[in-house]
C-alpha cells in the first residue's frame, strides 16, 4: 500500500539526507565527545553525536555510517510544529513561532575546560539565543545551558524553557532514576524505555530531593550493569520545580527518543522583559563505557572539583543532637553531650532544632520560626558559652536554622506579614506544625532578613564552624506581596533565585563555614544548591538497613564526601528495627560518619566501640571521602548481602564494605569480585572495625594480586545476623 502523499512530502521535509559539512563543531572532555552541525542550507543547527571520544577527521566517518541524528540541537516552537520543543516563546505581536539560525560560533577556555558558546537568532523577531556547551578536560562531564534575550518593544512570554536536549537511539535501552518520599528517599528505579512520552518531575518548589528527582540516567546496551556497558547520565543543576521528558520519535522510521530537561514550566510562565536575560540552570550531561559505575564515578569526580562546596577539605566526624534530646535543648545537657562526643573522639557537635523563641519559646514545632533570639531560659549563657564549652572540649561547634520559614505564631509574621507567601483572597495553607509557611525569598527584604541571619550568628559568634540549614516544607501558598500581578507566575523561579543570592552573598564572606543542606530529611540532595552548600542530610530515617538502600541510590549521582550518614540508637527511632551497633557504624563510614544519639544512654561497651570505630573512620577517611566508588552487589538485587568499596586515584589502597542483609540458614551467597584494584599489583588484605568477641575474617593480614580478588573473587563469612565486614586492602610492596 503507498504512503499518502502528504506523509511523504512530511518525510522529506523533516529527513533530508545527512552529510557532513565545514560547519561542524566538535565538543570533547577525555573520553566523550558530542558533534553537532549546520545544515548546508538555512544555517539550522542539528544535533549529531554524542558518546565515545572521537576526533576531527573522524566526523566525516560518523557522516558516512549513517548513524548521527537528524534533529535540531536545541528544537524550538515554530520550526516544526508537531514535535516536542525545547523553547516555546510568545511575541510581542501574539506570534508563537521561532525560527532559528546559527549566526556565531566561539569557543574559548580557561583552566580546565572548554566553552562553546553558540549564538542562534530567529530570522524575523529580534530575539536571540545562546547555547553553552562547556567541556571538562580533567573529567567526563559536559555542562550544558542556554541564554535567551530579546530587543522587542515588550515582554515576550516564555512558555517553555528547557536548559538542554540530547538524543539516543532506539533500541533495549533502559532508563535509571530515582523516586522517593520522606523517610524512604531515593529509591532507584530501573526500567526499560518504551514507546511514549516518559516523565519525571518535581511540584514542591522549595526542595526537590523528595518525590521525583532530576537525574537519570540511560544504559544503551540492556539492562544496567555496573561496571560495564554504555552509559549515558544526566544531571539538571536546580533545586526547585523540574522535569525530564522522554519522548520517543517514530515518525519515519527515525527512531529514536527525544530528552529535554529544564525547570518545569506549569504555572511558570515567564515575562521575559527587552534586554533581560534569561539564564537557564546547568544540565550536566556525561557519557561512560563502564556502566553505572562509570557514570557515577564521572558525576562524583566532576562534584569534587568545585560543583559541591569545600570539597577540599575532610568532613568532620560530628554528634548532632536532635535524636538524643529532640526539642528539649538545655544547657546541661548541651555541655554533656559535648564532652561525651569529644571523649569519643569526635570533632563537632552540632545544636539542633529548639535552641530560639522570644516571646513564643520553641517548644513544639509549632512557633518561633523566624524570631532567632537564644531562649535564655533554656541556655542561661547563650551560645557564646556554647561555643566556648566546644573549645574546652577541643571541639568544633554547629548551630540549626530554618531560614526560610516562619511560623503564624511568631513574632516575624506579626511584624511582616506581607514577607510569607500567600495568595491574594485566601487563608494560608500551613505545613509542619500545622503553622509552618514559607517567606517569600522573591522579595530582596526577605533575602536581606535571611542573609542577616547567618551574618549576624557568625559575625557575633566567629566560633560557629557549622550550620545545619533545614527546610521542612514545600510552598503551599501560591502568591507573592512583592511581586506584580502579571509576573505572579516567576513565584517558582524567583525563589530560587532569591535563595541562590542568600547564598552567593553568604558564601562570598564565609566561605569556610561548612553548612549542611537539609529539607526534611534528604529534600536538598540537589545540584541546584549544592554549589553552595558542603554536605546534605540523606534522610531523616537512621535505620541503618532502610539508610542502606537510601545511600545507594543517593550515590549513583553524589559522592560519599558530601553524604551526611549518622549512627543513632537501637531500637532505631523511625521502625523500631535493632541493629547491632557494629552494623549501625560499618553502614554509616561510606559517607561522611556522624552519630544522632544520646550517648549517655550508651554502655561503656558500647562507648568503647564508638570511640575505636571512629579512630578507623579517621585512617580511612581520605579513602572514602575522595576515592572513586564501586557498587559491587546491590541491596535492590535481594542476593542477601550488599557490598561496595572505594579506591585512590593511584589504585594503591582501597576500602571494602559488605552487609548481611537476610538471615536464614545456609543461604547461597555470591562471591564477591573487588573492582577498581590493578590486576598486577599484590594487595595486602586487612579486617577493621571489628568487635572485642569477633573472629578474625579469613582473609586478613594475607596477600592477594589484583586479578586474583577482582576476577576470582572471595566468599565472605556472614553467619550472624546483620553480620558486617571493613577491610582495608593497600597495596603490598
């Protein structure tokens, strides 16, 4: 049966046939590349290639074997009508369509990477857009984003604003995210990726590491190995409202699926204002032949050379005092906890939640939000005496704030109740406590008041070396005081912005200060933010077995350097689950090691343990917190066991962990193959962390070559419950 004649004519308009050409550009980091071109005619820029290292005189091949893509680069509304864009604007003259065309390309450098910028214009309205391809040279990423500006008479309406789009073949592709809620974050997901339109998305506006998170990544060859198979990962820098699309392009036997990532655009209508620009957030995009494992380890290299804050310096080992005392801050207590984690052999203690309130005492979750005076009732000599017991002890100290909220029983809404989010004509929706509503960092007077906040702690107290900044809700209320009624719709996009300039303005005076990222529990595990910010808090869930599956799928994007991971109590206070406490640490030492306990209700035993568990944490720390991470056997593969291990660049000592995750009676237990070691190299193997009443493991203090523990591998074991191991393994020479 012959096509109709207009699918025909569509065809030809939409798959002429490709050839290479002069105007090619080839974007390269040590072992990627992506190549996009201009077509001959008409200057359009198109998508080609993205994947292994190639070079210049091998684009004409990639031409000839008729396998890069015939796809604008960056799609735009108006060009094509009936594909998905990546950009859809509204003239001034109610015109929807752009028509654009590469007038300039430029490529310039600096320390360690490459920036291709190209300058696209549409051919009748004077509206201009640059695409930013920056390529690393020290590591496997290239970030991508986009500027748009215009010189019409008025606002032009921005309807869609994606920061980047790639494309794959069709094929067994599998897709790999990420989902969650509160106290079950960052569950990883892997799925094959069929025919349709695929969606993942994120609605809270404040935090975006609850729910849906804004990285995937894609394994092109079958279902997703570790450590083999070609990968490609992709990382959206933003931490409010995103969203990732899938879709898949039949049309002519093209085959082949679309991904657009940007700032989700419902209810974000943006009004572009002549000469305004318009920066998209970044869309780190990496490319890897060692499966997930390759990718991870690009992402988590790429995070430690500047994408995380302070990433050149070691974590403390830290006691936070929430799950010890909750609310109950009293001075007493305060200094006895100190003392206790000092004794233990930790570094800092960290003041949580409860420590303010004036006229309304943080008592209960419910007020005070907002009115950061020292309750003097509850720490007679403020937190200049805190700090100074800290010192005594020869400790650091950390205070918690929640900068971006207040509560309706405090005294900050009495006196602005314009500074809170909230819409015209409606009652405020509250959160937490049943009177928590976020401030309305779109206004610069509500960015002043939270900037004032940190300056004014560490102005008056130089001593506080930690923050803790939490954000326990979402934005509820859907309106803005400050804000003209036209552009009520930048509420989501202001407010980050708002926030980022807090933090750049914080950052450029106190950049030593470390400051932790929490929103309930891991809502602020996200690239968006993390610029800024040194660690992030992986979940409010402590249970070391569920936290287990938590820091696994944290770590296919982010590395263990800035992965808050605590020991707290048995029975654990979200499940009620007893764990023994060698479990709750070996869990715990693949990010960075903390504990959320009351120590006085340990046991000396227990205390012992501690304190040598935390003297092993200290020798391997340089390891675990800078190495590159290998996931050996997955706890979402339900084999009964789990085990990863992290390694030094120069592959001359490493770290392994393995868990005992099921407990039955002669289980089959796979053996264990390391990764990462030098197949040449000896490898002295030696067990850490143990306990008073442990047998030595087999394996310990005997030497093994490389190809020996990576090919064929070795048989833990693990006959107790919850039975956990740490070896240490360095090189023998």
């Amino acid at each position: 049966m012959k096509k109709p004649f207009i699918l025909l004519l569509l065809c030809s308009l939409v798959a002429p046939t490709l050839q290479a050409s002069n105007d090619n550009i080839l974007i390269s980091t040590p072992n990627s590349s992506m190549v996009l071109h201009t077509t001959r005619e008409g200057k359009q820029l198109q998508f080609a290639y993205f994947g292994n290292k190639i070079q210049d005189d091998q684009v004409n091949q990639l031409f000839e074997s008729r396998t890069v893509f015939n796809s604008p680069a960056y799609p735009v509304f108006g060009t094509t009508t009936f594909e998905s864009s990546a950009l859809q604007a509204v003239h001034v003259d109610g015109n929807q369509t752009l028509d654009l065309r590469v007038e300039e390309v430029k490529t310039t450098s600096d320390k360690n990477s490459l920036l291709t910028v190209i300058t696209l214009k549409d051919r009748v309205y004077p509206f201009t857009v640059k695409l930013h391809y920056r390529a690393f040279q020290d590591v496997d990423i290239i970030e991508t984003w986009t500027e748009y500006t215009h010189s019409e008479k008025k606002a032009v309406t921005l309807r869609r604003f994606d920061s980047g789009h790639f494309i794959i073949h069709r094929g067994d592709v599998w897709l790999s995210s990420l989902h969650g809620s509160w106290a079950a974050e960052t569950q990883v997901v892997n799925e094959p990726l069929l025919p349709g339109m695929k969606v993942i998305k994120n609605m809270d506006g404040v935090r975006n590491g609850l729910g849906e998170h804004a990285e995937v990544m894609f394994s092109l060859d079958g279902k997703p190995q570790e450590n083999s198979g070609r990968v490609i990962g992709a990382v959206l820098c933003w931490g409010g409202r995103t969203k990732i699309r899938i879709d898949t392009d039949d049309i002519c036997g093209r085959n082949v699926h679309h991904i657009f990532a940007g700032m989700n655009e419902e209810v974000s209508e943006y009004k572009l204002e002549p000469k305004e620009v318009f920066t998209t957030p970044k869309l780190a995009l990496t490319y890897s032949k060692e499966g997930l494992g390759g990718a991870s380890r690009n992402f988590h290299r790429w995070a430690r050379n500047g994408r995380i804050h302070g990433c050149d310096k070691p974590r403390d080992i830290l006691l936070n005092s929430w799950e010890g005392v909750y609310l109950n801050i009293k001075e007493p207590e305060m200094e006895q906890m100190m003392s206790d984690i000092a004794s233990l052999g930790g570094e800092l203690f960290v003041m949580d939640d409860g420590w303010f309130g004036g006229k309304y005492p943080r008592t209960e979750a419910n007020s005070s939000l907002g009115d950061w005076t020292v309750d003097t009732a509850k720490l007679p000599n403020g937190i200049k005496g805190l700090t100074d017991m800290a010192k005594k002890q020869g400790i650091k100290f950390g205070i918690w704030i929640e900068p971006e909220f207040t509560n309706t029983k405090s005294e900050l809404i009495e006196k602005h109740p314009d500074w809170v989010l909230q819409p015209k004509n409606r009652s405020l929706s509250c959160g937490r406590g049943g009177t928590q509503v976020a401030l309305d960092l779109c206004n610069p007077k509500v960015q002043d008041f939270v900037f004032n906040l940190v300056d004014t702690l560490l102005t008056n107290y130089p001593d506080i070396a930690y923050i803790k900044w939490d954000a326990n809700g979402e934005i509820k209320n859907y309106g803005s005081c400050f804000l003209p009624q036209d552009k009520q719709t930048h509420i989501y996009i202001n407010y980050q912005r708002g926030l980022i300039n807090v933090l750049e303005r914080i950052r450029s005076k106190y950049p030593d200060v470390v400051i932790q990222a929490c929103g309930s529990g891991g809502g602020r595990a996200s690239y968006g933010v993390l610029p800024y910010y040194d660690e992030f808090w992986v979940s409010d869930n402590t249970d070391a077995l569920q936290r287990l599956f938590i820091q696994w799928g944290v770590s296919y994007f982010y590395p263990a350097i800035a992965m808050a991971q605590h020991v707290s109590a048995s029975p654990n206070h979200q499940t009620g689950r007893v764990l023994p406490l060698k479990f709750r640490f070996d869990i715990a030492m693949t990010g960075r090691l903390g504990m959320e306990i009351q120590p006085k209700d340990m046991s000396e035993e227990e205390k012992a343990f501690s304190k040598k568990a935390i003297a092993t944490y200290k020798e391997i720390r340089p390891v675990i917190q800078n190495g590159d991470q290998y996931r050996l056997i997955s706890p979402y593969d339900h084999k009964g066991v789990a085990s990863l291990m992290y390694i030094t660049e120069d592959k001359s000592r490493a770290v392994f962990f393995a868990y005992k995750l099921e407990h039955f009676l002669n289980p089959l237990t796979p053996l264990i193959h390391l990764a990462g070691l030098s197949p040449d190299k000896k490898y002295r193997v030696r067990e850490l962390n143990t306990t008073p009443d442990s047998k030595p493991c087999y394996l310990h203090d005997k030497v093994f070559s490389g190809s020996i523990l990576m090919d064929t591998g070795f048989k833990l074991q693990m006959e107790h419950e919850y039975a956990s191991y740490v070896l240490e393994i360095t090189e023998a020479k």
